[in-house]
C-alpha cells in the first residue's frame, strides 16, 4: 500500500487556533516558518486559487 499525500484530507486536520507553521520544500528543507491566529485560515489561504 502507497502512502499519498492528501492536501484536502490534511488540512482538516487544522485546529482553528493560534499556532505556528512550517512549509518545506520537497527535499525537507525549510523554506517558511509563520505565525497565524487562527492555522485554519492562515494555510487555507496558501492552497485557494489567487
């Protein structure tokens, strides 16, 4: 069985609560660390088509 990445599926997962976040690249190199008021909203906003 193949583990996939599910953006949908993960961002469910979100607490909408204050907390910090880290993207990576795809070699698992940090490339963003930020804070947010409410997590949910903050990375929700990275996935919506501009």
């Amino acid at each position: 069985m193949e583990n996939t990445f599910d953006i949908k599926e993960e961002l469910k997962k979100l607490p909408d609560a204050p907390g910090v976040y880290i993207m990576h690249d795809k070699d698992d190199v940090i490339i963003y660390i930020g804070k947010a008021k409410s997590l949910t909203k903050r990375v929700h906003q990275y996935f919506q088509a501009s």
